[in-house]
C-alpha cells in the first residue's frame, strides 16, 4: 500500500475527516471569534493612547494599555496560551472549555497588534477631519466614531486581513493546551499510520487554501468599499 | 455695546516658548466683515482658530462670544461652536460622508444632543428623528442649489473641484445657522480658475449681512468686501482699520512694506 493510500484509508474509511472537521470549526471559531475580541479591545486602547488629554485618570488608562501592549506583544503566544491555561486560570479557579480558553487568549493576543494597526489607521486621516468635525459642534468622541473611525478601518482593511491571516495560522499553536484543530487532526493520522509525509503535505495544502480564499475576499472587500466612495450621483 | 458678537481682550497663545499671539484685543461687531492680512508666521491664522478654541488660547486670555467666555476651557466648547462656523484652507469635507451627508451632520447632532440620550435615542423609533433627517436634508437640498450643485448631493467629496468642495464646505457651515463665519485662506489651496466662484459665494454672503472673519491674501479681495482690516505683524494687530485707510494710507513701515509686495 503506498503512502497516499494509507492517509486516505486513515482519512476517509476509518473516520479521520471527523477530527479534521472539528479542528476546521475550532480553528475557524478561534480565529474569528479572536479577530472581533482583538478588533474591540485594539479599538479600545488605540483611541485611549489617543486622547489628548493630560487628567490623571486618563495618564493611569494610557499606562495601563502601553504595559498590555508590551506584554502580549513582548511573549510568544504559545506562551502565554501555557501560562493561562496551567498557571492563571486554574490559579484563580476559573475552568473554562480549552476551546473558549483559546479564544480569549488570541483575542487579547490580537488586541495588542490590533491597537497598533488601529492607531496607525486612525493617525493616516486628516487632522483636519477632526477638526471640521469639532467646528460643526460635534463632541471628540461623536467625531471619533462617525468620521475618523469609518475612515481610518477603511485604511486597515489589508492589514486586519493580514492580522486574521496570521492567526489563523498560529491556531495551529492551540493543541498545547489540547484543543482539536486541522494540525492535530492530521498528526493524529500520521501516528495511527506511522507515515507523516502526506499528512503534512495535505496538510500544508488545507492551510494555502484557507488563506488564499481569504486573501481573495479581503480583495473583494477593498474593491467594493473602493466602488462605494466613486459611484453615485456622478455620471 | 450691544452689537458686539466676538469680543477679544488680551488674547495670547504661546506654543512651546514661541510667542505667536502677544496680548490681542478687539471687538468684532455684528454684519462686520473683518479681513485679516499680514506675512506667513504672523499669527493671522492662530487667531482665527483661537477664535473657536480649535488651539485653545493661553489661560487669562478673554473671548466673550453668546455671553460666555469661550476661552475658559471649563465650558462646553461644542456648544457655542455650533454658532460659530468655520471654513479651511483644505476643505476639510469629510470624506466617507456624501456631499448633503455633510452638511446634515452637524444639525442632526445638535439635534441629537439637544434632546440628551434617551430621547435621542427614542427618536429614532417615534419618527422624530426622521423627521428631523428629512427637514435637514430639504435644507441642504435648498442650500446647494444656491450654489447649483443639488445634483452632487448623493456624491462623495473626493468626486469634486476644489471650488466645488470649498463651495460645500461653505454650505456646510451656514447649515448650522452660525452667528459668525470663519474662513482660513479659503482660496488659498485653490486652483486659480477657480478662486472666483468660491470668492463670489463669499461676497453673496456678505451682502446678506453674514459676519465673516477671513484670514487671505487675496488684497482685491479684501477691498471690496472687507469693512475692516486687520493687518497682523509678528503676533499683534500692527495696523487696523477701514480698506481705503488700510490700502491707501498705510501708517506703519511694515504695512507699506508688506502692500508693495503684495500689490
């Protein structure tokens, strides 16, 4: 029997699809569910590090999203997924599902990178946006949301493609803490048929796939917010 | 006086040891059209934004606009900025909004806000808010018109002229009923075919009675439409008065100085 018919039989007649259909659905949970979590929180601590103001509470917030920056961007997510999960959680008693766990943790993780993705989109609009829009009465934070943000996301639409890219790919990092996902599902064949060629190689294959679908749909995104900007009312 | 709408007294801005305003006092009347003149880095543009606090002045300086001190930072700046419109260099149309987008922003917030949270919030469900959309959108529909681009209303900003887009923003600042107009070189950034339609809004404004302060360097300009002027040197009002007093007679050696170049 060659090797590619060992992972077939492995995959398809004795049930391996079943893991690697539950590792695509944790994997994907854990990378969108991840993405939104990190889009709030990077939301929330670029516009902080933001505000130009010097009131001690605002210095404290300000401190407190640099050391959250600095520490999830210092530390290998790997690690931080083995701290929480062994170390922090059980510490204060909390049991959650490792998948859920997982979701948390690259949430946070991605909030890092996301704050800084943010800032620099909301640093590429015009100050004179803000500016119009205080001269029209409009408070900083109503500004803020209907003018600088919808312009500034606009901006970062590649990069939060990028940033979705990479976690999908560093979920593979999730079966530390023993959450099914695609890598685990295919070592798995590769231990029960002593051949991890082909399981590699597929795979890979599975990986490429996912993200060049992506990639397409990020494109698809651009062009359509593009379109929106030059269409109407203008022949 | 009854009749003052801006009064600045000792107005200064420092900007790190830079002294850009030393100590500028004046009163701006109702229907005045104050032109201000002057070199590059004399201020002219510093005072106008502080003006409407967009670079907050130097604690002890004094602008009485709807009887408040605008200058003390403790009061609710946006709003007394609804009185009080503004024009830039660069247009500033917000660019993920269409044109009558623009200029309904602003009312709708003022409406917004006007009814607090709650009920701004319930208007969007007991049909008061639409309500409000629609008369704000006639409005803006009734305003670009007057410039003759009603056609343009579902458009983005970044589909415009430079004039077209100054036009707008111009629009857009007269949508919020202002009591004053500030206008920050409005033509500068402009195209020269296109300095006059933009210019001849203005006069239009005007001789409707609006009360203007503009920053420019067009000096015809300035003439015509101006019934002060201002000439800003080195942070203070070096000279003032009427355009013929102005443009005719100037006293100072830097205004004569300042005119020959210019003119």
């Amino acid at each position: 029997m060659n090797n590619f018919a060992k992972f077939w039989r492995q995959f398809y007649e004795l049930g391996g699809y079943h893991n690697f259909l539950q590792g695509l659905k944790n994997t994907a949970l854990i990378a969108v569910l991840g993405l939104v979590i990190g889009f709030i929180i990077g939301a929330v601590i670029s516009i902080v590090k933001l505000i130009p103001s010097k009131h001690p509470i605002v210095k404290f917030f300000k401190g407190f999203a640099e050391a959250y920056v600095a520490l999830f961007r210092g530390t290998p997510m790997v690690v931080q997924l083995l701290l929480m999960h062994f170390g922090l959680f059980p510490l204060i008693g909390l049991s959650l599902d490792s998948v859920f766990e997982a979701v948390i943790i690259f949430g946070m993780n991605s909030g890092a990178y996301m704050s800084e993705i943010i800032r620099s989109g909301i640093n590429a609009v015009d100050v004179g946006q803000m500016e119009a829009g205080r001269c029209v009465g409009v408070s900083y934070s109503s500004t803020m949301v209907h003018i600088i943000l919808p312009q500034a996301i606009k901006n970062i639409i590649p990069t939060i493609g990028n940033e979705f890219i990479t976690l999908i790919k560093e979920t593979s990092v999730v079966s530390f803490i023993a959450v099914m996902d695609i890598t685990k599902s295919f070592q798995a064949i590769g231990t029960s048929t002593y051949e991890y060629f082909v399981p590699y190689i597929v795979l890979a294959l599975v990986y490429l796939i996912i993200v060049l679908a992506i990639t397409l749909g990020i494109k698809a995104i651009e062009k359509n917010l593009k379109k929106s900007e030059r269409s109407g009312g203008v022949k | 006086m009854d009749n003052v709408l801006l009064h600045v007294e000792h107005l200064k801005k420092t900007f790190e040891k830079t002294a850009v305003l030393k100590d500028i006092s004046i009163d701006i009347l109702q229907g005045d059209v104050v032109a201000v003149i002057g070199p590059s880095g004399c201020g002219k543009s510093t005072f106008l934004r502080c003006l409407n606090c967009l670079e907050d002045p130097d604690p002890g300086s004094i602008i009485v606009f709807d009887d408040v001190n605008i200058a003390d930072i403790r009061i609710d700046i946006n709003e007394h900025r609804k009185n009080m419109g503004m024009v830039f260099q660069q247009f500033n149309l917000f660019a993920n909004k269409t044109i009558i987008d623009n200029i309904t922003f602003g009312p709708l917030n003022a409406y917004k806000k006007k009814l607090g949270f709650f009920k701004s919030i319930a208007s969007h469900f007991n049909g008061g808010y639409k309500k409000e959309k629609k008369a704000q959108q006639e409005k803006a529909l009734a305003l670009l018109s007057r410039i003759g681009l009603e056609d343009k209303a579902k458009a983005y900003p970044s589909t415009l002229s430079g004039g077209q887009k100054q036009r707008v923003a111009i629009v857009r600042a007269l949508a919020m009923n202002p009591k004053v107009i500030l206008f920050d070189e409005p033509t500068s950034a402009l195209d020269p075919e296109m300095v006059g339609e933009v210019l001849n809004l203005i006069k239009d404004l005007a001789t409707n009675g609006m009360t203007m302060v503009i920053v420019t360097h067009e000096m015809g300009f300035a003439k015509e439409v101006a019934n002060k002027v201002l000439f800003f040197n080195e942070g203070v009002i070096e000279e003032q008065g009427s355009p013929d007093e102005l443009f005719k007679n100037p006293k100072s050696e830097r205004l004569k100085e300042f005119l020959s170049k210019v003119l």
